[in-house]
C-alpha cells in the first residue's frame, strides 16, 4: 500500500476556484482501480492549507494515476492557485510493529 499527503497552501483569493477545481479530480480518483481512498482535508490551524491524503494498492496504481488525464489536467492548472509550492510526501504503507 502506498499513502501520499499532498499539501496545498491555497491563495485566499483562490480558495474557491480551487475547491470547485480540485472536485472532479477527487471523485475521478476514487473511481480509479487501485485508489483505496482519496480525501482533501482542511488544516484547522492554516487558513486555506490543505492536504490530501490518498492510499493506493500499490505503486502501478499511483503510476497510472499519475498518468491519468484527470490527474494531468488538474496539475497543469494547480500553480494559479497555490500560494507556496506543493509539498508531497510519500510513505509505504506497512504499519511499523513493535
């Protein structure tokens, strides 16, 4: 499994473009084979930061997402709306036992 935080720090004068922007690619996602989950989440201590937290089966699923037209398209027109460069950190997904 493959965990993926994508973190958004939006320009307030944007939020809302980028809400409704970031929409379809959210539910084009989830129906993606592969995507276990794909959230946008709203900082509650960062006005407009958002992060989204995807989980994959594996890295071919994260491939293909990456490849995908909905993917794509949003990503081409993210940078209007960000405020700070996109911050993504990847984990693999196995629980660290004790």
């Amino acid at each position: 499994m493959i965990i993926i935080h994508a973190e958004f720090q939006i320009n307030p004068m944007k939020e809302q473009a980028f809400l409704e922007e970031i929409r379809p690619l959210v539910a084009s996602s989830r129906a993606e084979a592969g995507n276990i989950s794909y959230d946008l989440m709203k900082d509650t201590e960062r006005e407009s930061v958002y992060t989204m937290v995807e989980v994959w089966k594996d890295p071919s699923a994260v491939e293909s997402h990456n490849s995908s037209e909905h993917f794509t398209s949003f990503v081409g027109r993210a940078p209007e709306y960000l405020a700070a460069p996109l911050d993504v950190k990847i984990y693999e997904g196995n629980k660290v036992e004790k």
